[in-house]
C-alpha cells in the first residue's frame, strides 16, 4: 500500500538508474519523439510529495505532474472514490444516459468558481477541450468571431488553442494553418514591460485595448481570453487591478471575458480561483488540472444566460464527464474543502517565496521571484541591469535538480524561469528537503556556466 511511502527522498541508484535506463530504451523504439521526457525515471508509484521510480528511488516532487495532483498522488478519498465509483459504474456517456455525478461536479463548478450569479457548466476532457469549447461558446452567443488572447498564453495544443498559444517552439513550429480570426495582444507583463513595472502598471491597460480597438474592433470580438496568472508562458502575474478593469472593458463592450484558470484553479494559488484574490468575475472559466486528482477532467463553467444559449447537441463529446472522473474530482474538491488546501498553497507560497527571495540575495541571476500561493516563479538573468534572459542556466538548474532526484520544471516564452509547482500536501520538511536540493542545484549551475 502505498500509504506506507516515507516521505523523505532517498537515492539507491544514479538518476536514471538501470531499470528506468531500459525502459527508456523500450521508449525511444515505440513511442513518437514527439513526445518527450523532462526526468526519464519511470515512476511506479507516488504518495503526496514522493515519486517511486523503477530502481526504488524516491523522488520529491515539486510538479504534481503539471499542477493536477494538487490533492496529493494516490490521494486516500480519491483513490477510495475510483474504485468504488469504477466497480459500480464505467461509462455511458452523459449525451446518452445520464448519472448523477457529473450534475454534482457541475453544481460545484458552479458554487465555487467567481461570482454569486446563476451558472451553468458542461464537462470535457482535457484543459485544451475546455478552451476550444469556451471558444465556441463565445462565438455563438455573441454572434462575433474575433478572439483575443495574450503575448505569452498557453491555451493548450489542439489547432484552435495552439493558434492562441503564444510559444513556436516546441508548440507551433510547422504545425500551422492556425485557425482564423485569432488576436494576440501584448500582456501586462510587469518585469518586461518597456519601461519597467511602474509603466506597466500605469499604461498597460490603455496600451492593449488600444490595440484591440484599432487592429480587430470592440464590435467584432466575441472574447477576450486570458490566465490570471500565466502559466507556461513563466507565471506572469499582471499588475493589481488589471484584470478587473479589463473585465470591465469587455463588459462595457458586450466582449466576453474568459479566464482561463487550467494552470491557476482549484487552490493552487491560496484561493479557489486565481480571479478571487482580485475580485474578478469572469463570464466563463475554464478549468482542468487540479481538478480531479489526476483523472483526466475539464470544465466550462460560465453564466446561465451565455452556456443555456447554446442548443441541444451543441456541446458534449463521448467521454467527458466520465463518472470515473468526476467522482475523483468530488473527492478532490471534498479534500481542499476538508484539509484546506486553499490555506496550505497560502503557506506553502510564503515558505517558497522567503527561501528563493533568499537566494536572490546571494545570486544576482535571480532575476525576479513572483506568483501567488503555491504557484511560485523565479526569472533567471544574465544580470539585473540587462535582464537578459538566462535560458541556460535555467536548463542546467533543471538538471541539477533532476541528478539530485528533485523532480522540477521550468516554463517561460524564453525559457528562463523556474517553476515550483508542489502537491498541497507536501510536508514542510519534504518541501524544505527539496528546496536545500534547489539551492545547491543553483550553485553548482552557476559555477559551471555562470
Ligand atoms: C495546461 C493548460 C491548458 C491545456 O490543458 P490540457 O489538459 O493539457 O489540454 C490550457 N490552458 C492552460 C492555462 C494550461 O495551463
């Protein structure tokens, strides 16, 4: 049972060792190079903060599998969730005859996510499905096509998100046609805003619906999409108070306003809802990730009026909202309620954020520690004074930290900031365990390439 997993790392091997080391071998010979692995120890079990790998290896996990094991792997309610929900019931499909807990994950998007008005949602499969849905969404209520998505976005990797992904490589790279009627603005970024965080704060706003005014019209677009913090594109986190006043705008203009909460959602960041912390009512949220455990599950959840315009068979597909994965999201949610998790990110945060604040004390390539909760950035730079992007040392950070059996992840449009992504129910010894790990992992990068 792998309740019994101590929660301390403990190497018996070199990372990978010789039983991961083969099944990389049988990797490479049957699946796509497309499909890379940051760390290839193949892990065979996981319990909150530790992975297990082939060679017995125990590895601490600072990435809860992107943000979705938020609940911790091999959660007790979840795990006791799936299996009595997957020997009473596999599939249906919702479309042909229903069951209650798809209603009931929906009743809860519902009361959880921002604002106290009347929602509706509908279930799909993965964050990517979600966002191509609240696209679709948009469109037909509002009668518009315009979308509008940000500088350093990442809405996932199907043609329509990938055309409102930012990233060429590995994204994008000679993967287009991307779909039509797609707009990129600038994002209020406040670290590399021409002329510094101040001026960001003070004309970002302005500047980009400036720019949706004069090169696609208020009048032609449907949405307005953004992550309240960003996540691929290096957990950007905009100045107080725009967010608000750009839902504002898109109110003022009849545009709809999509947060996507994928990365963001489900306590990740002290609050249900990244939106929260800054009293932002979107009219849809998209959600994934976090929300299940681990099982593959997304949501739109939005305003009663914009989801109920749709007509019947508009919406749906074969497997989303599987009863399987909506029961792992229910105990998910029941977990963060009863444990609360949303405190835990707050705490988590204030531990990351004091320890690489630290760090940057020491190192001038700690360019900037940023985040909210327990989705905690730092930007690596050549110096403070250019801010060059310091891609490699970030790549070889990340190496580091993977011989030291801390499993970490980088993000950022120029790949140069690190990422601190833990399970919410990671200790506070196993999280300052693999924060030592970080901080030598740092140094010797630095030693060796500076
Ligand atoms: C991961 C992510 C997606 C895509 O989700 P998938 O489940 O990988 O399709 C979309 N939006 C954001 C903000 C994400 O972080």
């Amino acid at each position: 049972m792998n309740s019994a997993i101590e929660q301390r790392r403990r190497l018996v091997t070199e990372l990978p060792g010789p039983r991961s080391r083969a099944l990389q071998e049988r990797k490479v010979a049957a699946v796509s190079a497309g499909v890379p692995t940051g760390l290839p120890a193949y892990i065979v079990e996981g319990r909150d903060g530790i992975l297990v790998d082939a060679d017995g290896n125990q590895l601490i996990d600072f990435g809860s599998g992107i943000a979705v094991t938020s609940v911790g792997n091999g959660n007790p309610r979840v795990v006791k969730a799936v299996q009595d929900q997957i020997a009473r019931l596999t599939h249906t499909c919702v479309m042909v005859t229903p069951y209650e807990p798809y209603v009931e994950v929906c009743e809860k998007l519902n009361a959880l996510t921002p604002g106290g008005h009347d929602k509706r949602s509908a279930l799909f499969n993965s964050g990517a499905e979600a966002v191509e849905n609240a696209v679709k969404i948009a469109r037909h209520f509002t009668g518009r096509q315009a979308i509008v998505a940000f500088d350093h976005a990442y809405h996932g990797r199907t043609n329509l998100t990938l055309g409102l992904t930012a990233k060429n490589m590995p994204y994008k790279d000679r993967f287009g046609p991307f779909a039509g009627e797609l707009y990129r603005v600038p994002m209020a970024y406040p670290y590399r805003w021409p002329g510094g965080e101040k001026a960001c704060e003070s004309d970002a706003f302005d500047y980009i619906t400036d720019q949706v005014h004069a090169q696609v019209g208020e009048h032609n677009t449907a949405a307005v999409i953004i992550e309240p913090i960003q996540g691929e594109g290096g957990f950007i986190v905009p100045p107080a108070g725009f967010l608000k006043e750009l839902a504002l705008w898109c109110a003022e203009h009849g545009i709809l306003f999509i947060a996507d909460e994928v990365q963001s959602g489900f306590c990740r960041t002290g609050d249900w809802f990244a939106c929260d912390a800054e009293g932002v009512v979107p009219d849809l949220i998209t959600t994934a990730k976090g929300i299940a455990g681990g099982m593959p599950l997304a949501a739109v959840t939005g305003r009663a009026d914009i989801m109920d315009s749709i007509h019947p068979g508009g919406l749906g597909g074969t497997y989303g909202g599987n009863p399987v994965a909506c029961a792992a999201a229910l105990a998910s949610i029941e977990t963060m309620e009863a444990d609360g998790l949303a405190e835990r990110a707050r705490a988590i945060g204030e531990i990351l954020t004091g320890r690489l604040t630290e760090l940057g004390e020491r190192f001038p390539q700690v360019g900037e520690v940023r985040g909210r909760g327990a989705m905690i950035a730092m930007e690596l730079v050549e110096d403070r004074e250019t801010r060059k992007p310091a891609a490699a040392l970030t790549a070889a950070v990340n190496k580091a930290c993977h011989s030291r059996g801390l499993v970490t992840l980088t993000c950022g449009t120029l790949g140069n900031v690190f990422r601190f992504l833990p399970p919410l129910t990671i200790s506070d010894d196993l999280l300052a365990e693999g924060l030592d790990l970080f901080e030598e992992s740092f140094a010797e990068a630095v030693a060796a390439i500076g």
